[in-house]
C-alpha cells in the first residue's frame, strides 16, 4: 500500500494556543521538522516515485483549539495574560506540588496577580520519544510528560474561552487533552509513520532516550485557516 498524497484540510479553524519553545529550542526542533517534512514520497498516476513535500510548521505544544474567528486578537491576549497571571500566582503561592484549583474565569484578574507572572518563569516540560500517531495532524509526535504547571494552565484556558453551558444540569464533557509536539504532518502508512519517528529518534538522541526537555518562553496566538503554510501566529504573550 502506497503513502496518500498529503492532504492540508481541517475540520475546523479558527485561533489556537501554542506553547512556544525558547530561542534555541525552537531553532533546534524547526530543523528537525524541516527535515521530516522532506522525508514521505508519494506514488503519482502513473506509479512513478516522486518526492512529495509534506507541509513545516512552527515547533509548538497545542494549549487550546479553537477561539472563533470573530474574536478580537487583542480580547484574546488580554484574557490570556490573565490566565497566566492566576496560574502564576496560584504556582507561587501553592507550590509546584499543589494542584488547587483557582477561579474558572480569566477575566477579573486584579492589578496585583497580572504583575505575578513569576510561577511560570521556569515553566520546563519534558518529552517522551518520538512515536507515530493516527491522524493528519498527529502523524509523528513527542508525547509531553504532564506536569502541574501544564495542567492548570490548560484548565485555566479551556475555563476562559469555552462558554458557561446554559443549563446547570448538563453534563461536563470530559477532557480529552493529549499534550505533544508535533513533529511530522502528513497522510501517511503506518510503517511510513514509524519509519519517520525512529528518524527523528535517531538524528535527536535526547529526544530518543526520553530526556529531552523544552522551555516554554509564550504563548503564540495562531490564526488556523487553509492549508498549514497558510496559518498565522498574530500575537504572543510572553510568559
């Protein structure tokens, strides 16, 4: 069975959240992307092996998806700086091993907890090795070890940009976040797939043995429409 021709489409679009990497992180896992993106052939009409370039993208871990298009950038990182600032304030004053939750809204941060960002300073999450996945969009992956600071601030998120449901007695839909960051977008065979990832095991020996880590250093806004070279990152709050 041949690999598929890359498709780009998405159900759905709008803004997501993005962790971004640090500087050095970041320029370290676009080369790896680079590369992989290069990596998948694809067979044409007439059998013949040609290359076939799957699409690059900025290295990122998915926080949320998706904010409706017709929000206002500047709505979405005013509430995004809130978030932080209650996460970063509910780090600092529970500890890293503490899990208390906080308010469920962004909005109505105070003066003071919008100065506290300082919990999330050291905000390092670590990776698992690269493994191939079974959709478009988690093609080949590193699963994100989960951590506290990670888990509230998607909880915090998910609270500030879904709306409250209309009636009381609905159920909650439970939470189904898998955090990772992507490597590979593409289409593929599930041997094509598993090739691709031990590549990315091998070339990355960190990531390979389960000890690499990355720095979150913002968050990135990201218009999501179209095809994956056509997306946007528009804004970013810095952590």
């Amino acid at each position: 069975m041949s690999d598929t021709k890359p498709k780009q489409s998405s159900s759905s679009s709008g803004y997501a959240i993005w962790l971004i990497p640090s500087a050095n992180e970041k320029t370290h896992y676009q080369h790896l992307i680079n590369r992989l993106s290069k990596l998948a052939d694809t067979d044409d009409d007439e059998g013949t092996r040609k290359s076939s370039p799957f699409p690059s993208f900025e290295p990122h871990i998915t926080l949320f998806a998706f904010i409706p298009l017709d929000t206002p950038i500047g709505e979405i990182s005013n509430t995004l700086r809130q978030v932080v600032a209650r996460v970063a304030a509910q780090i600092s004053s529970s500890g890293p091993e503490r899990s208390d939750t906080m308010g469920t809204r962004g909005a109505g941060a105070s003066a003071s907890e919008l100065e506290s960002c300082k919990g999330l300073e050291d905000f390092v999450l670590g990776l698992l090795p690269a493994q191939s996945g079974r959709s478009y969009f988690q093609s080949v992956l590193a699963p994100v070890k989960p951590s506290t600071k990670l888990l509230s601030l998607r909880e915090q998120t998910v609270a500030a940009f879904t709306p409250s449901p209309s009636d009381s007695d609905s159920p909650q839909k439970r939470d189904d976040y898998f955090p990772h960051l992507s490597l590979f977008y593409g289409d593929c065979t599930p041997t094509k797939r598993a090739e691709i990832a031990a590549i990315a095991n091998s070339d990355d020996p960190s990531l390979g043995s389960g000890g690499a880590t990355v720095t979150i250093k913002e968050l990135g806004i990201v218009r999501c429409v179209g095809k994956v070279e056509e997306w946007e990152h528009v804004e970013s709050v810095v952590l």
